[in-house]
C-alpha cells in the first residue's frame, strides 16, 4: 500500500505543479494583455492628439494661405500701378515733344 500511495501522492504532487504552471502562465497572459490594453490606450490618446493637431495645422494653413493670397494681390496691385505710371510718363513725354 505504501507504494500506491506514493504514486497517488507523486500523481497529486504532478498535478499540483501543472496547476501551478498553468496558474502562472494565466497570471503572465494576463499582464501582457493589461499592458497591451495600456499600450491601445496610449496609441488612442496620440492618435486623438495627432487629429487634433491636424485640423489646427489645416485652419491656420488656410489663413496663411488667404493672407499671402492678399499680399500678392496687392502686390499685383502696386506693380500694376507702377507700370501704368511709367507707361503714363512715357506717354505724356512722347505727346508733349
């Protein structure tokens, strides 16, 4: 009997280190999936910051965008008018000889 109950007790001592083995292998799985669930968080939140700084670099490429649209259009405005001065000088010269 004495052997008998070795094996039963090497048979609960077996299944008590897989038990233990699969308990850590559980509780290891479970930290990497807590830290995977951190890491989509932290990829959410740049991801948000990402967007929102999109939109702001949209809106102020927009009015960059206008405002040099003006300054060249008054520009366009001053060259035109030179050019129309001198060819008005020109002409008054040319008349008036």
């Amino acid at each position: 009997m004495a052997a008998s109950s070795d094996t039963k007790y090497d048979k609960l001592d077996q299944t008590n280190k897989q038990v233990k083995e699969v308990t850590g292998l559980l509780k290891e799985n479970v930290e990497r999936v807590l830290d995977r669930g951190e890491k989509i968080d932290r990829l959410q939140e740049r991801s948000e910051d990402l967007e929102s700084n999109a939109i702001n670099f949209q809106s102020s490429s927009r009015r960059l965008r206008k405002k040099m649209w003006c300054k060249n259009c008054k520009m366009n405005c001053i060259i035109a008018a030179v050019v129309f001065g001198i060819i008005a000088v020109i002409v008054i010269i040319v008349v008036c000889k």
